[in-house]
C-alpha cells in the first residue's frame, strides 16, 4: 500500500511518470524474468505449479459463469462488464501480497497463478472484447514465451549458466516494485463516472473472488502456501489490464475503469483479513 501510495502521490503532485514505458519494461523484460527465475529456481514439483494454473483456470470459469448470468439478468453488456469480474489484478497486487506471505515458495505459486490468468486473458478476454480471437496476441505475450522456456528447463532438468541465472534473476527483481509503483500511477488516473454499477461490480469482484476461491481450497483440501496463496489470487481486484482493452476496442472504458477503482479500494480494506485468513492466523493452515 505504501509503494502503491508513492506512485497515487507522485502523480497528483504533477511529477512525470512514463506508463508506458514503465509498463513495456515489465511487460517486456522484468516480468519474463520473474516468470522464468520464479519458476525454474523453485523446489516446487511441476504438478504443483500446474495445479495452481488449473486452479486459476476453475476460479475463473465459475466466475465468467455466475457474474454472466447476472450481467444478463440485469440486460447490461457482457463485453463491458464481463472482463473486469473475471480477470483479476493477480500482477501488481497478487504476486507482491504472495511473496510477502509466504516469501520465494507464494511468489512461485502466484506466478503460476497469474501466468495461467494471463492465457486466458490473451485468449478467451481477447474474445469477449473484441469478438474475435488473434493467436498471433497469445503468442506474441512474453510472459507465455517465459512460462514455455520455464516448463521446458523443468520437464528436461535444465539449468542456466550461473551468469544468465543471476541476470535474470535481477531483472526479476524489479519487477514488483515497478508494478506497486504503476497501480498506484493508474489508480490516481482512472475516474469513477458510474458510482453505483462501479460500487456493487467492485465489491463483488473481491467478495465473490474469496468466497470462490475459499470453497474450491476446501473442496481440494489445499494446505499451507497453496491453500493461502489461492485465497490471495483469488480476491484480487479487477486487473488494470482490462481498461486498456475496452479502451483500444471501445468498449465503455470509464465503466471498466470505475469497477477497478472501486473494487481496488475494497480490496484494500479487505486484504488484511484475507490475508490473515490466508496464512492461517484465522483457521486451518
């Protein structure tokens, strides 16, 4: 929250901060990094890692399906206010919360988890948008190139060179701070035009998200970092990512922007509990 507050306070104060730029290094460079030193550096076995991807996959499915039915219930536009439910801020909050809780082993899971939104994100988040699906997008994505090499080193026992490892590894590093940073920059920007649609989709983005993601941990009988770091990803709020695509398919952008306001603060008052919850203070570890 305080390196997000930086960000907010830089930008309001009237100090520059390229975004874009900010957003192609991480996008392009830091966070491939992260993927692949996250991953091939982990004593988690690989059906670990797949069964975190699966996992997000199921938490993302119930959630297309119940907030779909109720988006059409309300006769609203499924294009517009679909994404934003479905597809979380598993990257700038997800992965900084699952490392703080439970240091290398929640980053390694987190990455999967949110490796495994952003597929889905290039894939079928592509096509609710859009109304067509580009391959080309899913395959130009860094962070899916950076999860094939990682499961590549990792099916074959491969290991880098020291000094390509710990490049990479440093790389990685910056990664979390610049995506604090950016939310903070995109949370002091976007606006909030449709208070009452933005107020009940956010809350229910984060509360629905935990309650999914509680009973599927139950329902698997998921421990320790596994069992906790779903709870984190799964109660994330609406990833910014999904403005930037109703805004280039103009799809009621400051709509989708309002949600991810909204649901961020939420989350904001949520997260000490969830967290709490997550690491087992508040029940079965």
């Amino acid at each position: 929250m305080l390196i997000s507050g930086i960000g907010f306070v830089w930008v309001r104060r009237g100090s520059d901060f390229r975004s874009d730029f900010v957003r192609e290094l991480v996008f392009y460079l830091g966070g491939p990094c992260l993927v692949i030193s996250s991953l091939t550096g982990s004593d988690l076995s690989g059906a670990s890692l797949l069964a975190m991807g699966r996992n997000a996959v199921l938490i993302a499915a119930v959630c297309a399906l119940g907030f779909g039915i109720l988006i059409r219930l309300q006769r609203r536009d499924l294009r517009v206010l679909l994404p934003p439910m479905v597809f979380s801020n598993n990257g700038n909050m997800g992965l900084p919360l699952s490392l703080f809780a439970f240091g290398d082993t929640g980053l390694t899971l987190g990455v999967a988890y949110f490796v495994a939104m952003t597929v889905l994100h290039f894939t079928f988040g592509v096509v609710l948008v859009s109304g067509r699906f580009d391959p080309k997008a899913l395959l130009r994505s860094p962070f899916v190139l950076a999860a094939v090499i990682s499961l590549v080193m990792l099916a074959l026992e491969l290991e880098l060179p020291a000094v390509l490892d710990n490049t990479i590894r440093l790389l990685g590093q910056m990664t979390i701070p610049l995506m604090l940073l950016t939310l903070g920059v995109s949370l002091a920007s976007l606006k909030v035009r449709d208070l009452a649609t933005a107020t009940v989709y956010g809350g229910l983005r984060v509360l629905v998200g935990f309650a999914i993601g509680l009973a599927l941990a139950s329902f698997l009988g998921l421990q320790g970092a596994e069992r906790g770091v779903l709870l984190i990803q799964a109660s994330m709020p609406s990833a910014v990512f999904t403005y930037l695509m109703a805004e280039h398919y103009q799809r009621s952008p400051q709509t989708v922007a309002g949600i991810i306001v909204m649901s961020t603060l939420v989350a904001f008052v949520c997260l000490p509990l969830v967290v709490w919850l997550a690491t087992g203070s508040g029940g079965p570890a």
